[in-house]
C-alpha cells in the first residue's frame, strides 16, 4: 500500500506535536512528525531500539548524552539504544522530520526527567 500523510494513522503528541505512522509493526517504525517552533521533546532513552532521525525541514536541536548537535534540513542523526536525548525545534518555523526506529520504540522509551 502506499502511504502518505493522508492515509496514515495520525497522533498527537507533546506541546501540539504530530506524527504519522509510516510503517507500524514490531520490528520497524517509521513516522512522520511536526514540531511548531519552540517545542521540545523530553530528555528519554531507549534500552533496545536504535533510531535514525532524519529532517525533512527546519533545522533540529538534538540533546544526546549531554552534547548539542544542530541537524539541518536533509541531514540526519543515529541514536544508539541507550543514549540519553531529546529533540528541540528552537526555531520560528514548523520542524518536519521522520524518525526510524528498529526494532520499534513502543514500550521501550524511559524519561530521564
């Protein structure tokens, strides 16, 4: 089937956040998601699942075990399970980003705050 923004499952997630699931089983995860500006998700980890970041537009803060990185529109970032972080859209613009998780991240995300 293809997918796209219309046809996906649709949630709604922190300060007026939104995501699209892509692909939803339990080995792979893909979702779509907005951050309005001045969002920010909380500081969590995950015990398994590695996950890709990978900013469609906008440009992301990324907070990963303590370190800043700032990842531009068409750049991507790898977390390892286990690494501490959290997105930040510390922008005036809309962030829109897909972030892949394997195996999927549900049940398997600990705040740290």
């Amino acid at each position: 089937m293809i997918k796209n923004l219309a046809n996906a499952e649709h949630y709604i997630w922190g300060d007026n956040c939104e995501g699209w699931h892509l692909v939803k089983t339990t080995e792979l995860s893909i979702i779509q998601e907005r951050m309005p500006a001045g969002t920010a998700e909380k500081l969590h980890f995950h015990r398994v699942a590695q996950q890709f970041f990978y900013i469609i537009s906008g440009t992301a803060t990324f907070i990963v075990n303590g370190e800043t990185y700032i990842v531009p529109e068409q750049n991507g970032l790898h977390i390892l399970p286990g690494q501490h972080h959290q997105i930040l859209n510390r922008t005036h613009t809309d962030l829109l980003f897909t972030v892949t998780s394997q195996p999927t991240s549900r049940g398997d995300r600990f705040e740290t705050e």
